[in-house]
C-alpha cells in the first residue's frame, strides 16, 4: 500500500504530479476558458460579492494565505484569511455578499465546520474546498469544489496543500473570469501556466537528492528560521510547520520584510535559515529586497539555504546552499517552491529518527475545538 515507500509521505510526496493534474481534470475548456459549473453558486450571485473570507487551520490555512494574493490580484475583491478558531470568536462582519472559502482536507476539521455554522447563520454563501468525498463540510457547505488528491495517510499533508493551492487558483481565476477584470488576458496565460505546473513539481521532485543531503547534515540542530516575502510567506510558514510536526524542531516563518523588526536579532553563527526568493521578473523589487536581507543574515553568521528561480544569479553569492526551483508566473511560484521544504522535513524526521506517518501529539482529522 506504501507503493515501494518507506513511508506514506514520501508516497504522497512523490504523488504531487498527479493529485496536481487531476484537480485540474476537466475544469478548463479547450478554449482555455474555466468550467467550474460544479460549483453551484450561480455567476449572478458571484457578480454580486464584495467580499472573500477564507477560513482554514494549519496547512490548510497557508494554502488560504497563498489564495489571497491571487484572489484580490485577478478579482480585486477584498479578501481575509482567518484562522477557523478564531473566525467566530471575534464577531466577523458577514452579509449575503460575503463568499466564504472553508478550505479542508478531511472536512471534518471542528474548528473549520463551526467558523462555516457560523458564516452561514449570517447569511455568507459559503463555498467548501475539500478532499473528502461526502464529509461533513462539504454536505453543510452551499457548494464544493473537491480537490483530486486521493487518500491522505501521512499526518503531515503534502498532496492536499498542493491540491488546494490548485483550487484556490481555480476559484480565484473563475471569479475573475465571471466577473471580467482588466487582467483578462493575464488570466489566460495563467490558466495555461497552471495546466503545465504539474509537470514542472515533477521536475522539482527529481531534483531532491541534495535536499534530502542537506537535512540529514542538519539533524543535530535545534532551530531552522525561514523567510519570505509575498507568496513567498506563507511557504515559509508551511515549511516551519513541516519541521516542527515532523523533526519537532524549532521552526518560524517570517515576513522577511520583518526582520529588522526583531527577529533578526534570533540570527547567530551558523543557524540555518531557510529564504524563499521571489522571482526576479515582475515584482523585482521584492526579489531585489530579499537579496539584502540575505547580505544582512549572512554578515551575522547565518547559514542560508536559498530556493530560487533557474537562471536567478543575483542569489548565487549569498547563498550557502542553493536549491533552484523552476520559472512559473508570480503567484503559482509557491506550488513548486513547497516541494523541497517537505523533502526536507520529512527527511530530518527521519534522520532523527521520528515516526514520520504518525508525528507524536497528532491526528490526522481534528474533531475537537
Ligand atoms: C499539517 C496538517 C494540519 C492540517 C490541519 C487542517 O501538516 O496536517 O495542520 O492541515 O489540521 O486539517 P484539514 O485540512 O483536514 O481541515
């Protein structure tokens, strides 16, 4: 069942292509047009939303950060992104104009299904994004995009994240197509870049083997930092999560924008900081920005693994270690850049000997609050 895997993870891992290509499966037209008619919520309806308030936990929730970008990018609909637990907690301002996304891979997440119970009492439209056939959230949901990515065994969710970064692209793309944006002709391009993204993770995922060297050289270590910017932020929350779940290492992400605002102050001889670069095309200025923040770690001693674009060599001299990812437009740059910070997790796991499918103090569906 493990398919000649040690563990299920790295099954999962290795799936990423196909769960990829399968969430996309009949969804865009040969005219290269999205037909997401599945999604029961009518386009008079979509035309008439005002607001986008995803609510999500852990993985899910930093494929919930990712859609942001994209979804106030192509749509401009404003949008929030709120952590399940807290949603309901803090009285949220919801009308019948407000398109809920509740983004789950078991849908059965408590915390999830009570933010969307609540969302709903308001009068919110809300829209499940799940991979669980029949489960909870999606029945008590107004409508439901699945993700394709099959069975999710290990603990720790990889083809899920992936999954839901598809489908979150996909309703994003969907609600600017419907309602018409002046980034009609961007939109195009992208749909045609996602119907190539899996086959660039494919890519990605033969080129792990210095990854895997490089945790196993880290196993002694008590902390990992990483930054990004961007997109590039919630992938370096994710790749904290990845690490403290499965290496129970101390792991933070951070705005790299942040760091002079004190977590620079964390960086000493030799710790090893993990930096997502943005590309350096279209928003240069970010990529530019996180150069010098890389200079500024490096000048205290840090020790940078660095995951950058093919042909970005702006990076090469302040990178101690180089992991290259390849060119995508923008905002899909966080389907590949994942990949290696879940080869790397799971693979310090090993090399410390954690059960890496049952993480200790974890379950793999939450059914309490
Ligand atoms: C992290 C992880 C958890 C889940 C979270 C939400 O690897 O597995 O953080 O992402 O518990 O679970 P679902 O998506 O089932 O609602």
């Amino acid at each position: 069942e493990k398919g000649g895997y040690d563990y299920f993870m790295l099954k999962e891992i290795a799936e990423q292509p196909k769960a990829v290509a399968d969430t996309l499966l009949g969804r865009i037209d040969a005219a290269g047009s999205l037909t997401l008619d599945e999604v029961r919520i009518s386009a008079s309806e979509l035309r008439e939303v005002d607001k986008v308030v995803i609510v999500a936990c852990g993985t899910a929730f930093h494929a919930g950060l990712i859609a942001k970008y994209a979804i106030e990018h192509w749509t401009r609909i404003p949008c929030e992104v709120e952590l399940a637990s807290e949603f309901r907690y803090r009285d949220p301002i919801l009308d019948q104009q407000t398109l809920v996304i509740a983004i789950s891979q078991s849908g059965e997440t408590m915390d999830t299904l009570m933010a969307l119970r609540h969302a709903r009492e308001q009068g919110a439209k809300v829209l499940a994004i799940c991979n669980t056939n029949g489960s909870t959230i999606p029945r008590e949901s107004d409508a439901v995009l699945y993700t394709h990515a099959g069975p999710e065994v290990a603990v720790a969710s990889t083809k899920a994240f992936l999954t839901q970064l598809v489908a979150c692209y996909l309703v994003a793309l969907y609600l600017g197509q419907v309602r018409g944006t002046k980034w009609g002709d961007e939109i195009h391009a992208v749909i045609r870049d996602l119907a190539q993204i899996g086959r660039q993770v494919e890519r990605v995922l033969q080129t792990m083997e210095p990854v895997r060297e490089l945790a196993r050289s880290l196993a002694h270590k008590n902390t990992v930092l990483f930054l990004g910017r961007h997109v590039g932020y919630p992938v370096a929350l994710e790749g904290a999560l990845k690490l403290k779940e499965l290496a129970y290492m101390h792991a933070e992400g951070f705005a790299a924008g942040e760091l002079k605002h004190g977590p620079i102050a964390l960086i000493e001889d030799d710790l090893p900081v993990v930096v997502v670069v943005p590309s350096p095309r279209g928003r240069s200025v970010l990529h530019d920005k996180i150069v010098s923040n890389m200079q500024e770690i490096r000048a205290r001693g840090a020790r940078t693994i660095v995951i950058a674009e093919e042909g970005d060599e702006a990076v090469v001299p302040y990178a101690d270690h180089l992991i290259r990812i390849p060119v995508t437009p923008t905002l899909l740059q966080p389907m590949v850049a994942a990949v290696p910070l879940q080869v790397f997790a799971c693979e310090l796991a090993t090399a410390r000997g954690n059960e890496v499918d049952q993480p200790r103090n974890l379950a793999k569906s939450v059914t309490v609050e």
